[in-house]
C-alpha cells in the first residue's frame, strides 16, 4: 500500500457506515483543532436533523487531541459523525478526501474553528431534503474572536427563497456575488463530483476553487434568506492574515493560475458558468496584486512578481486580465506611495479608498 493509499485508508471508529437518507453531508477538515473542534461539532447536534445529515470529520494528521475529541463525537453520535484519519496534505485535501464518501444529497465544507447556527439548521435541512438546485447560498457572518464582534454578509439586491438558472443569476444587477464564497456555498453532491472538481493539495486558500471550480456543472441558484455559517476571524496565525498573505503568495498564484485555466479550459460552458468564473478569476488576480504591491514590504519584489503574473495571466485569457486593468494601477500607485495592509484596513472614506472604490466598481465582470 503506497502512502497515499495509507492516509485515506479511513480509519473510521464508526465503520464510515452510508446511509441513503442523508440529506446533508457536511466536512470538517481538521489539523491541530482540539481547542476549537468541540464547539463546531456541538453545532450539528439538534434532535430534528439526526437523521438528515452526517458530519465526516478529517483529521488532516494531527499531533495535538484532535483525534481523541472526534472519536468522542463519533462513539456518542455514531449516526451523524464519522472520522476519517489522514497524513497532513491541507484543507484542500481534507475536503477531497470528504466528496469521495458523502452520502448526502448535498454537501459543504464547514472549517474546524467555525460554526454553524444550530438554530437554523433544521430549516436548512428541510428546504435541501425539497430542493433541486445545483447550488444552495446562505447568509455568513463574521464574528472576531478578540471581540467578538459580528459582520453580517448577506445576498443583496436580488429576490431571494426562490431558484434561478444560473444564466439569469449572473445577470442579476448589483453585487450578488458577496455570500458566493465557501462560507455560503452548499453543493448538490452530484453536480459537485460531476464536475471534477479536485481542489489543490499543500497550499492555502483553496477555498476559492471551492467556491468556483463546481460552476463548470452548476445551471441552477438557490439564494435563501438565512443565516448559517459562523466565520472566526481575527487570529494572526490565520491564513488570511496580512504576513501569512505574503509569505504565501505563490499559493495565491497558483490559484488564480488554476481558475483562469479553467475559464480557458471549458469552452462549451454554459454563458452563466463563464460569467460567473470571469467574475471569480477578476476578483483573485487584483487580490494577489494587492498582496504583492501593497501588503509586501519588499515593494521592488512585489512589483516584479505582480508584472509577472499579470503577463502569464494574458497569455491564458487577455480578455479577463484586461478587466483588472484599473485596479492594477491603483494597486501599483498605493504601493509607491506607501500603501501597507494595515493602512488599507484603517482607511475609511477618505478621498484614495473612494478613488479605489471607483476603479474597483468600474471594473468589475
């Protein structure tokens, strides 16, 4: 048995038991979790759902308890909690290791130092055990964990609790796209597989393909008007942090490679699907050059490296690199005059981020 072979063996204490009458399956992709996987697997204990949804927890090879708290959960749950134990290869692995063994009608991603809102989970449940669309849309907050403040991210400026082509959805006017992210996102299990998706292995922020990857194969949205998914933000050892940005740069890079090459790669994509895609691939290549121009300290650097994959980018779909133009030059002139992340997360109305706002508005797919 080679390696790979070995680490998704599954040792399951639960005997990865598949029953046809899931409606959710939901995976926790866990590594060195234990002081907070007990509060996101206590989220998915109501009475009404036990019956409806499996929780494949994915011990991403763990040194800490993390092992030890899951096991708890699957002896004491046995039917909604399975565990599966693997070597470290990242969240992107965790979540790849989980599609192969759902068995619910669909599927989401939930992290470990996350949540849900077990108040609302029996009503998500039913509306997934009716539903037919290809991709469901929740409502997500934020919540920090130093003070505990919330940042509500809703669905705006659309009809919401009723199902769209995605044809339709993408030409909606107004920024519907703010809760189309991995916090918000729930797939029909079917249409997820039937699309290839295998999210990269090794590197940060794959929740992108995540949220993009799947709409090769999505034709129908579903928004809802609620709630669900508790985010945690404010821990500097979080990946979404200003220096572990920087330092992982070459991991946004590929990304924004992997979905450019996607939108390159599926010609016979539905309009909706390539809209959609467009809009993902515009939105990730300003974001690395914001990390390169602006939150990079070694400006030089930085400015090489964007220049570089701005170009590469061009070479694969001129035509989406071309609606960065703005904010490429906004981003370039912020970084000469002295622009850090931590300035850009201060700025509050004056006159550059309303300049910025502009640029970034006029751009857009």
């Amino acid at each position: 048995m080679t390696n790979g072979e070995r680490s998704l063996e599954c040792r399951s204490r639960s005997a990865m038991s598949i029953s046809p009458q899931k409606v959710l399956t939901v995976a926790v992709p866990a590594y060195n979790a234990e002081w907070c996987l007990d509060k996101c697997l206590s989220s998915f204990i109501t009475e009404p759902v036990l019956d409806s949804i499996e929780v494949i927890i994915v011990n991403d090879g763990s040194t800490d308890s993390t092992h030890d708290i899951a096991l708890g959960y699957t002896e004491k749950y046995p039917e909604i909690f399975k565990l599966i134990d693997k070597d470290n290869g990242g969240h992107g692995s965790a979540i790849n290791a989980a599609i192969k063994l759902a068995a619910g009608k669909y599927f989401k991603g939930v992290d470990a130092d996350d949540w849900v809102l077990t108040e609302n989970l029996n009503a998500f449940i039913d509306i997934l055990s009716e539903a037919e669309a290809d991709a469901v849309i929740t409502h997500f907050r934020t919540v920090d964990m130093t003070s505990g403040e919330h940042r509500d991210y809703k669905t705006k400026d659309i009809t919401l609790n009723r199902q769209y082509t995605l044809d339709d959805f993408t030409t909606q006017p107004g920024d519907i796209y703010t809760c189309a992210a991995y916090h918000a996102l729930t797939y029909r299990t079917a249409i997820y597989r039937e699309s290839g998706t295998e999210l990269s292995e090794g590197v940060y922020y794959e929740d992108q393909e995540y949220a993009t990857l799947p709409f090769r194969n999505v034709q129908t949205v579903l928004p809802l008007d609620m709630f669900l998914y508790e985010y945690l933000v404010g821990n500097e050892n979080q990946s979404v942090s200003d220096l572990n940005q920087v330092k992982r740069l070459s991991h946004v890079e590929q990304l924004v490679r992997n979905i450019f090459r996607c939108y390159r790669n599926n010609p016979d994509m539905s309009e909706g699907s390539r809209r959609y895609i467009a809009r993902k691939a515009t939105d990730l290549l300003p974001h690395y050059y914001y990390i390169a121009l602006i939150k990079n300290p070694d400006k030089p650097s930085g400015r090489k490296e964007a220049a570089r994959v701005r170009q590469e980018m061009a070479t694969i779909a001129p035509e989406l690199v071309k609606k960065t133009d703005g904010k490429f030059r906004m981003a370039r002139i912020m970084g000469r005059l002295g622009f850090t992340g931590k300035t850009l997360s201060k700025m509050k109305r004056p006159l550059p981020y309303r300049i910025y706002r502009k640029v970034f508005k006029r751009n857009r797919v």
